[in-house]
C-alpha cells in the first residue's frame, strides 16, 4: 500500500486566534475547540487539518522550535470570483489579520492574494480569472 495524504497540521501559539481566522475563511470548527490542545476539522474530500499547541508538539518532541525566515507551507482557498478574492482580502485586513501580498492578476490566470494567519503563516485566496 502507498502512503497517502491524510492530514495537513498547524503549529499555532495561539489556538482561539488561530480557530478564528479559518473559521473566518469558512471552515467549520466547533466553538468548544478554542481551549483544546489538539483540535481537527474533516474537509470536503476527507482530508483532516489539524490544529496543535507548541505545547502539544513539545511533549513528544522536545526539541521542537518554531520555524523562522519564512514560511514553508502554505494554505490556498479557492473562491468563486476575482472579486470575491478582493473582497475577502480586504475584509481580513480590515478586520486587523495581516495582509501578506495585495490582490494581484497572476500570470497562470488567476486573482490572487496573500495574507498571514495568525500564527504568520501564509494563506493563498484565489480565483480564476474571467
């Protein structure tokens, strides 16, 4: 048997913060998750995304540090429209999330956009062009 994608993790140091930005991109986590060291959510499609506390991941890894100069990973929800990719970006910022890279045409023929989550890592929004 090949090994297959089943979960997709998140390091946060902040788990309430966290849950609220991607429950604010849509995905539905139950509110009682905010104080959960280990919190996961099932995708469409089956795959998990999984929420740990530094805490969590520093009892079976001790050693475990917050990676620095970037991110590694990223995160890309796909929306309807170029201007709903406006939109949603600017409402994040509004809201105080941190904008990344502002609304662009990229050259593969989609609008996107770049904004950190709270824990800095960098969610992608984009939508095909017309």
């Amino acid at each position: 048997m090949k090994p297959e994608i089943a979960l997709f993790g998140i390091v946060t140091q902040d788990m309430a913060a966290s849950l609220a930005f991607y429950r604010r991109l849509g995905l539905d986590i139950p509110a009682d998750a905010d104080d959960q060291p280990h919190v996961e959510t099932t995708l469409p499609g089956g795959l998990t995304l999984a929420w740990d506390t530094a805490e969590t991941i520093r009892s079976f890894d001790p050693g475990w540090t917050a990676p620095t100069g970037g991110n590694r990973f990223a995160i890309a929800f796909r929306l309807p429209d170029a201007a709903s990719v406006d939109r949603l970006y600017a409402e994040l910022v509004q809201e105080g999330y941190k904008g990344h890279v502002e609304p662009w045409n990229a050259v593969w023929g989609q609008r996107y956009a770049l904004v950190d989550d709270p824990d800095g890592n960098v969610v992608d929004l984009f939508a095909p062009l017309s």
